[in-house]
C-alpha cells in the first residue's frame, strides 16, 4: 500500500507546491542562462521539509554559478531605481497559471 494515501492532504499540498516552485525556478533559471549564453542545466529539486514548507535544492556547474555571481555583482553596481522597483513588483508566486488549489 502507498504511503501517500495516509499523507494528510495538507502535506500532498506541500508536495505539490514544492513541484511547482521547481518547475516554475528552473524555467527561469534556464530562460536566464540561454539568455547570457551559459550553456549549462540546472538541476532543481524539489522537497519539503520537516516543518511542512516547500524547499528546493538547487545545483549548478561552476560556469552557470560563476555568471550569476557576475550577475550579482554587476546589479550591486547598478541598484535599480526606485522606479525599476516599483516596476518589477510583480506576482511572482504562484504562476497566474498555477494558482493554488489549480
């Protein structure tokens, strides 16, 4: 018998939300490596932890690490302005496609 049926349905919930979160990271994470000419795979795992919450586990080469650390860098240089920010606060989580309860 599976042990997913006795699973309280909060925690299939959980489960869920932890696959969406890295399927959702790692279309970005590729969307943002294609675009800087990284050419490299992410591995993203999804979990959930001990206190019920959705994790993922992220790995990456060391090129792909190295260009975002780059990346970082540079938006340390270049803070966005007020303006930018105001313009990126957007709904991030869930996609509008994958709301909860979806």
């Amino acid at each position: 018998m599976s042990d997913r049926a006795s699973q309280p349905a909060e925690r299939r919930d959980d489960g869920r939300h932890a696959l969406r979160l890295a399927a959702e990271l790692r279309t970005r994470m590729e969307r943002w490596l294609d675009r800087h000419r990284v050419a490299s795979t992410p591995v993203i795992s999804p979990y959930v932890d001990r206190a019920g919450e959705p994790k993922v586990l992220i790995r990456l080469d060391a090129h792909a690490a190295l260009a975002m650390i780059v990346e970082f860098e540079e938006q340390q240089r270049h803070p966005a302005t007020p303006g930018d920010r105001a313009a990126r606060q957007v709904r991030i989580w869930p996609p509008e496609h994958q709301a909860p309860g979806a």
